[in-house]
C-alpha cells in the first residue's frame, strides 16, 4: 500500500488491559512487529489498588480494517490479557485557503 493510500484510511486505536505482567508489554508489539510496523502512539499505565493492572493504549495510522480487527482477536488471546478495546479515529481533512 502507498503511503498516499495510507494516509487516507483512519487511526486504529485499541485499549488492552491486562494483569500487570513483565511479558504484555513485547507480546502486544510484537503482534505489530511481524508487520513491520511502528506505532503511531503508544502509552502503557499500571493501575490499580495494589498496582497489578495494566492498560496499553496504543494508535495506529493507515491499518486496513480487516488487519486491525484480527490484530485485536490476536491481543485477545494473549497471556494475561482481560480485554481489548478497539475503535477508529478517522482523518480530518487539512485546511484548505480560500
């Protein structure tokens, strides 16, 4: 895919939740790694009563719907992982002078 094309598709984001586990971390990467992609943003919080909640936010630019929607079932299926959350941002056109 172009980077035209790419551009022109939204922002996939997913939430992953997940026991606050040393291995999450590079296993939901690594799902994004085979792909030979980067995310466009990534932030990753510990959480909870006694610290043993952790949430992975993560966005990423140009992903086909049918991509992201398997990466998410993947992240599922993960160790540890409680839930994941998906959802898209679509793209705003830039401003045009007149």
């Amino acid at each position: 895919m172009s980077a035209s094309n790419r551009e022109a598709l939204p922002t996939t984001c997913f939430s992953v939740q997940a026991v606050c586990e040393p291995s999450v971390m590079s296993r939901v990467l690594e799902l994004f790694v085979k792909r030979g992609l980067t995310p466009t943003r990534m932030v990753a919080d510990v959480s909870g009563p006694d610290g043993d909640t952790l949430t992975i936010d993560i966005q990423m630019r140009g992903l086909e719907p049918e991509t992201a929607g398997y990466m998410a079932r993947c992240m599922r299926q993960l160790a540890y992982v409680d839930c994941v959350l998906m959802s898209e941002r679509g793209t705003v056109p830039a401003a045009r002078a007149v």
